[in-house]
C-alpha cells in the first residue's frame, strides 16, 4: 500500500515520526514545568532559572551544604549520605564529558 502523500510529496507519516525533533526558540518564551505546575510567582522564578541559578544548580549547591554538614556530624556511613555522594558523582561524570565537548560551564 502507497502512503498518502503530501502536496509536496512527502508521506505524511514521515511527519509524525517520533524521531523527528521540533525546536521552538523565541525571546521571552519558556517552557519550564517547575514554574508552569509550581505555587510560585512564574514571573520570579523563570527570571532566577534565567539569570541566576537553575533549579538544578540551586540542588547542587544545597547538596554540597547537605554533604559538608553530614561529614561534620560524621554521618559519613549513612547509606543517605552514601546515596547522595554516589549521585554527586554520576553528576560529576556527566559534567565532565561536557567539559570534554567544549562546553562550558558557569561557576558560581
């Protein structure tokens, strides 16, 4: 069977892959579901994703705090603690190939 194709003759089931990737990029437009479904202002909070600090960078810095107060309390056995230093690592590796590809990455 022939697929129905286009007026400019493309199979309209070449446009509904789910390989295809659609990239929308406009000023002051943002999808963020933290601020869409979030009880916070979204004016504030797309500005600090924006201007600041992300969430995920805003974790990464609570997690450092999170850390250096675990091993000041030598709370370094927890398996809490254990899990939260093992993710930190994970992240690390994934910062790193990112480095490695040329990118950069803003520290605060």
């Amino acid at each position: 069977m022939t697929p129905m194709m286009l007026p400019w003759l493309m199979p309209v089931w070449s446009i509904m892959s789910p390989l295809m990737r659609f990239d929308v990029k406009a000023d002051n437009w943002d999808y963020s579901p933290v601020t869409e479904w979030g009880q916070g202002d979204v004016q504030i909070e797309r500005r600090v994703a924006r201007d600041v600090a992300t969430p995920a960078r805003q974790l990464g810095i609570l997690t450092d705090v999170v850390l250096e107060l675990a091993r000041n309390a030598d709370l370094n056995d927890s398996k809490a603690v254990k899990r939260l230093e093992r993710l930190v690592e994970l992240i690390e590796e994934v910062k790193a190939d990112v480095r490695k590809q040329g990118q950069g990455l803003r520290e605060i």
